[in-house]
C-alpha cells in the first residue's frame, strides 16, 4: 500500500514539475495556420510581442509588424510572395523616422524632424 501512494505521489509530482518548467520558459514562436497561411508570432525573452505575420508556402506575406522589447513599433513591412513591397521605421515616440520602397530605395521622413 505504501509502495503504490509513493510511486502515485512520485508521478504526480514529476508532472507538475514538467508543467512548471514548461511554464516558466519564454515563448519563442506559436505559428497557427488559416486557410494556407501560417500566422506567426514571436516574442523577446521578456514575454513581450517581437513580431506577428503571415506565411504562405513558407514566404512572407501580407503585412509584417516588428515590435522593440519595451513593446513599442519598431517597423512595419509589406509582402508579396516573399518580395518585400514597402517598409516604415518608427521610433520610441511612435514616430515615422524612414521607409523603403519596393527597390529597397531609403526615402527619409522630414515630418517628425527626430531622430531615432
């Protein structure tokens, strides 16, 4: 009798102990898929969101959004196909600082007069 508690106490234990390890590790990645597109996020050690998009065969599609490890937007991206179309930069203040185009020609953005 005390033989089968123990090894039933011993079971229970090493499970929660497995859950609580597991709990305590940062998420890395959690893909989902939505009619043939994989959604991706992933995120910085410290829990918070470094970035959510979508796949499609494995490329890039759709609008791409990167976040700092404070949680503020650092950039946001459009593709197609894998082809990059368009990108904005933003700063701390939530500013636009810079985009890309689809040539990947640099265009400065003069409005916030910030820097990043």
């Amino acid at each position: 009798m005390f033989v089968k508690i123990y090894s039933s106490f011993f079971a229970l234990s090493l499970k929660i102990l497995v859950l609580g390890f597991a709990l305590s590790l940062p998420i890395v990645g959690i893909a989902q898929q939505d009619m043939g597109k994989e959604n991706i996020k992933k995120f910085h050690t410290n829990g918070k969101l470094k970035e959510k998009g979508s796949l499609k065969s494995g490329q890039k599609t759709g609008i791409w959004v990167y976040y700092h490890a404070e949680g503020w937007m650092e950039k946001k991206e459009k593709y197609k196909e894998g082809v990059l179309i368009w990108a904005v930069f933003y700063n701390a203040r939530h500013q636009i600082t810079k985009s890309i185009d689809r040539n990947g020609n640099e265009i400065p953005f003069k409005g916030c007069n910030c820097k990043n």
